[in-house]
C-alpha cells in the first residue's frame, strides 16, 4: 500500500496537485478598474432607457456648460487685450509727443503702434468670435 506522501493527490485529500503553478495576484491600478466598471457601464447604458436618459442628459448639460464656458473665456481675453492695447495708446500719446520734441526716434513710435494695433486686433477678434459663436443654433 502507498503512503500518504506517496499517493495521488487525491488520496492525500488535495485538491491541488502540489506541481501546479501557484496563481500570482494580479495587481490592477484604480484606474484600470474605472475603466472596467465604466465600459460595463455604457455596456448597461446601451440596454436601459433610464440610462440613456441620464446619459443624454449629462451630455447636454456639459456641452451648454462648455459653450458657456468658451464663451466666457473670449470675452475676458478680449476685454484683457483691448486693455492692454488701452495702455499701448497711451503709449503711442506718449511716443508721439516725445518724436514732436525730437526726443525720440521713428522706430520707438512705430513699434507702440504696432504693439497698440496688434492687441487692439486680438481683443476685437476676441468678440467677434463671442457673437459669431452666440449666432449658431
């Protein structure tokens, strides 16, 4: 007779033979799992009406808020750029007088006005990518 060593696994009362490869874990980051958990989400998404519901709803929402948002984001750097080209006039002003006196040379008041023009340009380009924005459905 065998002993108890010697025998099967299933006579030593293993479920496992001891020559099989033990299972590593399997590390998974958090993000790996939000992603598994969101796919079998939209997977559950696509079959419940509810879920679509919320899911269309959520995307309204976010792209009104985005468009709001954009809008935003134009008007304050226009109103930051057409401040700024505000103190290149004053520059220009500035400038001017000096280049009248003799003080200054050509090239100083050419480079305000173009500094001036430039962000001028930009804040006013700025808004009118606000209202050509607003005036699509």
């Amino acid at each position: 007779m065998l002993s108890a060593a010697t025998g099967s696994p299933r006579e030593r009362g293993l479920i496992v033979a001891p020559e099989a490869a033990k299972i590593e874990v399997v590390k998974v980051s958090t993000w790996q799992k939000i992603g598994v958990v969101a796919r079998v989400a939209g997977r559950q998404a696509g079959r419940s009406r509810t879920l679509r519901a919320i899911n269309s709803a959520v995307r309204t929402t976010v792209r009104s808020i985005a468009h709001v948002l954009h809008q935003l984001w134009l008007e304050v750097t226009g109103t930051l750029f057409l401040t700024i080209a505000a103190f290149g006039a004053f520059a220009v002003v500035r400038e001017y007088v000096k280049y009248e006196a003799g003080q200054t040379s050509a090239s100083r008041l050419a480079i305000a006005m173009c500094f001036t023009l430039a962000f001028a340009w930009f804040g006013l380009t700025s808004f009118w990518r606000v209202r050509r924005k607003s005036q699509r459905p």
